[in-house]
C-alpha cells in the first residue's frame, strides 16, 4: 500500500509504499476512501507530542472494510465505515460505567503494528489509526458503519472533528436550551460546537477567533455573535453579550494556553469552561484557585467528545440526512493523496475550515 510516512519531525510527508500485515484477531482492513486534516496530525508530524519515527499519521477517516480478522463480528467486507481513534474493549472499568471513550485496556495494536517497511522495519500507527494510507488496520471497535451510498468524504469528519466538537457541548458539558455559549476557535472542530450549541438549543452562541472569515462562516453553523480575540476589549464584549455577567459555557477547541486563559475570564460565576483542542504537551495556563473557588468555576477537559460510537454516529448521521448536521460545508478543499502536504500547510495557515484528502 501507498502511505504518507513521517521519517523526521518537521518534514514533509514521504508518499510512498509500504507493507501491510493481514488483520488478526478483532481486527479489520480497511480500503481508506476519505482522511480529514486534525490539527492533531499536525501536532503529531511536527514533533509537538514526541513519539517515535517512522509514523504514518491520520486519525480522522472513512472507506471500506476489505477484510475481517478472527473473532470480528460488528463489521463485513464491503460495509462502509467511520474510522475512528477510539478504542473500546466493553469489559473493563470505564466501558462498564458508561465511559468508551475513555477503556484503559491494553489491545494488541497498541503494542504492536501492522505496518512495516518492505525490509521488514516497523511503521509506527500514529494516533492508534493510521488513516494518512490507502489501507489501514485497526481494532473492530474503532469502526462505525454509515448507510450504503452515504458521502464518505463527509464520515471522515464524523470520526474526530464532528464527534469531538458537537460531542463537547451535548456530550460532556450537556448544555441546556437558553444556556449561554462562547465557542472560542472556530476552525473545524469549533464549527461543531457551533452546531451543538445550536442543536441545544443554547443562545447567544458567540463565536471567538482571530480571523474575520472564520467569524463569518461560524453565523452559517449556527452562531448568533461573532468577536475577534485579538480585540483588547474581547471579554468585554462577551460579557455584554451575556448580560454582563459572562457566559454559562465556555469551550476552547483550539490547542492554545493562551485561548484557554482568556475563556476561563469570559465565564460566568459557577460557570463552566471545557477544554477541547489538544496543545503541545508542555503547554499550561495559570489558573488562580482562590478565584476559582470564590467563583465556583468548573473547569473541564473533553476528551473526543465523550462519544461512544456506536450511539453516536447513528443519531449524526441521521441529523445529517434531516438537513440538520452540516458536513458538506465543512470541507473546504480536497486534495488529492499525493498533495497530503499542501493540505497540511493550507490547514496550519488557517486557511482551511476541514481540508480532506481523498484515495482514488
């Protein structure tokens, strides 16, 4: 198969051919058709979380089941499918409590690969996926499966950027009708934080980014206000917004410390800030605990949305087919596999609300 290998942090991308071991037990293949751009790859192939080389990053993806391992039995060949990072084993602590989303069992992927180069040297699965490749293997668990004919560009999305920004708001925080919600990055995971806080029922929904554009496109998703961070008087004008008082919600979905210290000042007193976008792993923020107590401040992490998939999925995908879960005008441009770069570079520039790179 053709992937798109990290060799050294910071590099282009190598498009180039490796070998792919069959799927063993509870595993599946998978003939990639769609792969978005997370800035988590990003992250990733920058050399921001560490990690080992070489890696074929790409978490976020849809296509086809071309094969099943021993003992699979939620997916067959042929059936098109979310390909997702999480991991679910359905027995231990966490699965057994409500929590997929977060299963601490150890499966073989996590150990081993399948990936290898043609002298035999193994390929690292970045994210536990690997989807930046025409063909991937991954536990049966990670898989969802859409309705045949369903736009397999638009499932890609389902797998990361959509479950994990409308996940956040109706998911983890659980955001009531009225509720006051300020989304701050509004790229394409914001976007779906948008559109939860829209399907809440939550308003004003004020959208926060630097970009203009951006601010424009979050009105289309959902939002009712927009306001530039970069505006000295940013919290200011949320706190008009809301009455003075500052937002009920506040959800950071971009990677930045900074974007978190300035959400934890535009929430309401017993409001609640959720942290979303994964940073660089050193990255912190000041959090004064006096002020936060005397507050009573909620403060958050979301991990994916809390999502369990196969809950999930069904209910986005059947919100996509009502006309009411916009992904077409997520995908701003799509690239072909050979140009898996230029759709990195154009998504770090921040021109992009989703890029997605498609498999002939």
């Amino acid at each position: 198969m053709r992937a798109a290998v990290c060799y050294e942090f910071g590099q282009p991308l190598v498009v180039e051919d490796i070998a792919v071991d069959a799927p063993q037990a509870g595993e599946v293949l998978v003939r990639m058709a769609a792969a978005g751009i997370c800035h988590s790859d990003i992250h990733l192939v920058r050399g921001e979380w560490e990690g080992e080389v070489p890696v074929v990053a790409g978490h976020e993806g849809a296509g086809v089941v071309e094969a099943v391992g021993p003992g699979v039995t939620s997916v067959a060949p042929g059936d098109p499918v979310v390909v997702s990072l999480l991991r679910s084993c359905g027995q231990c602590f966490y699965c057994q409590t409500g929590s997929p989303y977060a299963c601490d069992h150890e499966f073989a992927l996590d150990v081993s690969t399948r990936l290898h180069s043609h002298d035999g040297a193994p390929i690292k699965q970045g994210i536990s996926t690997a989807c930046f490749a025409e063909y991937a293997v991954v536990e049966q668990s990670q898989l969802a499966k859409v309705p045949q004919g369903f736009p397999l560009e638009c499932a890609a999305l389902l797998a990361c950027g959509v479950i994990t920004g409308l996940g956040a708001v109706v998911n983890t925080a659980q955001v009531l009708p009225g509720r006051s919600v300020v989304v701050i990055g509004v790229g394409g995971v914001g976007l779906n934080s948008v559109q939860g806080a829209h399907l809440s029922g939550a308003y004003p929904i004020i959208a926060v980014d630097t970009l203009d554009g951006k601010l424009e496109a979050a009105r289309e998703f959902g939002a009712t206000h927009g306001v530039n961070a970069t505006a000295p008087d940013a919290i200011d004008q949320v706190r008009a917004l809301t009455g003075g008082k500052g937002a009920d919600y506040v959800f950071v979905t971009v990677g930045s410390a900074t974007a978190a210290a300035q959400g934890l000042r535009m929430i309401r007193p017993h409001g609640t800030l959720t942290l979303v976008g994964m940073p660089p792993r050193r990255d912190t923020f000041p959090l004064n605990v006096y002020e936060a107590v005397a507050r009573g401040v909620t403060v958050k992490g979301s991990s994916m949305g809390s999502t369990r998939l196969s809950v999930d999925i069904p209910r986005l995908v059947a919100l996509y087919q009502q006309g009411r879960l916009k992904l077409d005008e997520l995908i701003t441009t799509r690239y072909p596999f050979e140009r898996i770069n230029d759709a990195i570079v154009s998504s770090e520039r921040g021109e992009a609300l989703r890029n997605v790179v498609v498999f002939q």
